[in-house]
C-alpha cells in the first residue's frame, strides 16, 4: 500500500492536461510512492485506456447538478 495518493478529477475535454498531469508525476522517482487515482466525470473508453497503466484507480465520479 502506498503512503501518499494523488486524486485528480477530468471528463474528455481535459483529458490531455490530466495526460500531462500523470506524465509530469510519474518523471520522478519519488512517484512510486505515490498513488494515482482519476475520478472520471466523461472520460472516453479510449481515453481510460490510455492512462489505465499509468496509474493505480480509476472511479466514476458522481456529479450532482
């Protein structure tokens, strides 16, 4: 179990700062004690799968209007 944990929440319209987001964490090495974890609000099954390897959860985030 990892100590610490980075959540981040995007739909499809951010998706490459969130990219960008996980690329940035995961250039240091101190980021393997890191968790990443997206709370999607519209991501794209294609988008999803681009990041699924790249970090540790990912969870439908419940959006109330």
């Amino acid at each position: 179990m990892k100590k610490n944990v980075i959540v981040s929440l995007a739909d499809a319209n951010y998706f490459p700062l969130l990219e960008e987001l996980i690329d940035s964490i995961k250039k240091f090495k101190d980021s393997e004690s890191v968790a990443i974890c997206v709370l999607d609000t519209g991501l794209t099954d294609d988008q999803k799968r681009k990041i699924s390897n790249k970090i540790d959860e990912i969870g439908r985030a419940h959006v109330w209007t």
